[in-house]
C-alpha cells in the first residue's frame, strides 16, 4: 500500500473510532505508588451522582476516617458526606458511578479554593465493592480482601516519615515545641529570672521573670505551673517570653526540670487532637491497627491511660490504653486497645498530655 493511501486510511479509522482514539489509557500502578502521589485517601460509599454539561458530582460517605488528608487525617469523621469531581465518561478517565457501591479515592488537592477534588481511574480510584455485591476489585500487588490492611500500612509509614521529620531536637536552637516544664524556683520566693538574648551570662538581657505570666506556662501538677522548655543545653533552658520572644535562663538559677516523657506517665491523660489515630504493635515497630473509637458522646481528645515511656531514635514513644469511655465522663475505664503511640505528631508538637488537676 502506498504511504499516502495508507495514512488515509488510518485517519479514517481514527474517524470511525474515536471512542478507542480518545479513550483513557493509564497504565496500572502498586498501590503504594497511588496512596504517595495523592493528597486525599480514603474508603468511602458512593450514595449521589449529579452532572453537568463538563463534569459529573458524585457525593461519598465515609466507611472510616482517611488513610491520608491534607491536613490531619483524624479532622475527618466516618460518616462525613464528602464530594469529588470527575470526568462525564469513560474515555475522559471518569470514574463510573455505582450508586450503593464502596470505592476508594484517591484524590490531588482541591484545583482552588473552594473547588472540589478530582477523582479518575488513572490515580487509582476504582470501585471497590460493587453495590450488588459481585466480585471485589483490588491493585496489581494488593488483592481485594488486603486492601484496608495496606492502606493502614501506607499511612502508618507516612506518619512515621513526617513524624521524623518534624519532632524536636533537645539542643535545637530552634525548636518551637514542648520539650519539658521548668519550675521556676526564685518565684516561690518572690525573686525573678533574667532571661538573656543568648546561652551565655556576657549576653544582652532581653526580660525579667517575676511571674508566670511573663513566660509560657502549663502545670505540671495541681495549680503548679512549670515554664516550657524548647532547647536544653549544658547549663540553660531556652524559654518564651509571653511577648512572645524566646531567651535563655540559667540552670543553676531554676528549679525541677520535668522532661516531657516523663509528665503524661500514670497520670488522667488524653491524646491530643492532632493524633493521627494509629496504635503500634511496638515503638515504632510493626504494622499499626487504627483507633476503636470509645462508647457514648464523641470527645475532641481521646483518653487513655499511659503505662511508660520509651525513646527510640530521639522521639518518645508512649505505651497506652485507649479507655472505652471517658473517666471523668463515665464509669467505663477498661481499655479498647492497646499498643504505642510516638509523642509528637505530625505538627511537631506533644500528641499525648495530661490533665494537671483531674477531672
């Protein structure tokens, strides 16, 4: 055949055919690879799909809070109706619509304010369990009944990443998170601190303390405020001043010093807000299960009962137990679970305190 009759004759193919022309082709990925490039992972049931002329809505609820989220997973709620974007069809890599159906998503972040996530079958979201319960779909390396499992691995492995990344060292000079409390003994006694521009007494004096209410506080014990610590160094504790600058104060001049492990151990004591909802097996070993979330009214922290404290690595890690119910709320304090928590979240401050003056 010549060379132009036979590019006639595929233009002309590609006329007859232009669904295969312009049909989404992607080429399948592990599922590792989906959760890394995504912002937004999650497990959820599609109930509504509504369209428009160049994009059809589809509206999810959640099966349980995301494996991954934009800011921290444990902000989203099983249950939450959430909605995501996507192509009319098929050929533009729309996501198909099963009303009933259960899906996981894997979404980039929202195109711009206010806009909603994209979904589409080359990122790795696909229909999970069909609505009229056919046969489950899994990943190339991951099949169906495993998925949850190693969603829960790839988040656990991202926490640890971005915990690491962010937890405090003790000599930071640049450190903005809780490391310990500092009592400061002088004002028992009607005295003052000096607080100096840098570790050295020769230094430039930026503040006297002659009161907690000149320093970033919290109590370590019933109506006993300790100073917070950012960075310790041989001989100085560095501080912050309530104008918000930090400064330094000499050892010898302060009282107890309670590392921050130490505090929440035996004690009335919760998970703060930012916890990203794991629990490992060890400190900082082992495939992490996530939360059992406790019996009756929900609580913006989750209590728990702190057993010991271990550093690995430079970071504390906390044994726990999850309470079934608040102490302070209800009478039911056996545990849900059990297992190790890191200290610091994924913002680089405390995940786990405790309540200074009981319920």
């Amino acid at each position: 055949m010549h060379m132009n009759q036979f590019l006639k004759h595929v233009g002309l193919l590609g006329l007859l055919l232009p669904v295969q022309v312009l049909a989404c082709r992607c080429e399948q990925q592990p599922l590792a690879n989906y959760f890394e490039a995504a912002e937004f992972v999650a497990i959820a049931k599609l109930i509504r799909e509504a369209a428009d002329a160049d994009r059809r809505v589809l509206t999810f609820v959640l099966s349980t809070a995301p494996y991954k989220a934009e800011g921290e997973a444990a902000d989203y709620q099983d249950g939450e109706e959430l909605q995501f974007q996507t192509a009319l069809s098929s050929a533009g890599c729309g996501v198909p619509a099963d009303i009933g159906g259960t899906y996981v998503l894997f979404a980039p972040p929202a195109a711009e304010a206010g806009g909603l996530r994209a979904i589409d079958s080359c990122s790795g979201t696909r229909l999970h369990l069909p609505a009229n319960l056919a046969e489950p779909a899994g990943f190339m390396d991951v099949p169906a009944r495993f998925v949850p499992s190693q969603l829960i691995a790839a988040q656990g492995l991202e926490v640890l990443r971005q915990v690491a990344a962010s937890a405090p060292r003790i000599d930071d000079p640049d450190n903005t998170a809780l490391l310990g409390l500092l009592d400061l003994k002088a004002l028992a006694h009607g005295g003052l601190h000096i607080v100096y521009e840098e570790p050295s007494a020769a230094a430039t004096e930026i503040g006297r303390i002659d009161s907690y209410d000149d320093v970033r506080s919290r109590e370590f014990d019933y109506e006993l405020p300790g100073a917070v610590v950012y960075t310790k160094r041989s001989g100085w504790y560095r501080i912050r001043l309530s104008t918000g600058r930090y400064g330094w104060l000499r050892a010898e001049d302060a009282g107890t010093w309670f590392p921050y492990p130490e505090l929440p151990v035996r004690r009335l004591a919760y998970l703060e807000t930012g916890w990203s909802g794991l629990i490992w097996p060890g400190p900082g070993a082992g495939n992490p299960r996530r939360r059992t979330r406790p019996t009756g009214e929900p609580s913006p922290t989750q209590p728990i009962e702190v057993l010991e404290a271990r550093a690995i690595g430079g970071m504390p890690w906390f044994r726990i137990n999850l309470l079934q119910e608040d102490p302070c709320v209800a009478g039911n304090t056996a545990a849900a679970q059990s297992g190790w928590v890191p200290g610091y979240g994924r913002s680089g401050q405390p995940s786990v305190w405790f309540y200074s003056r009981g319920c």
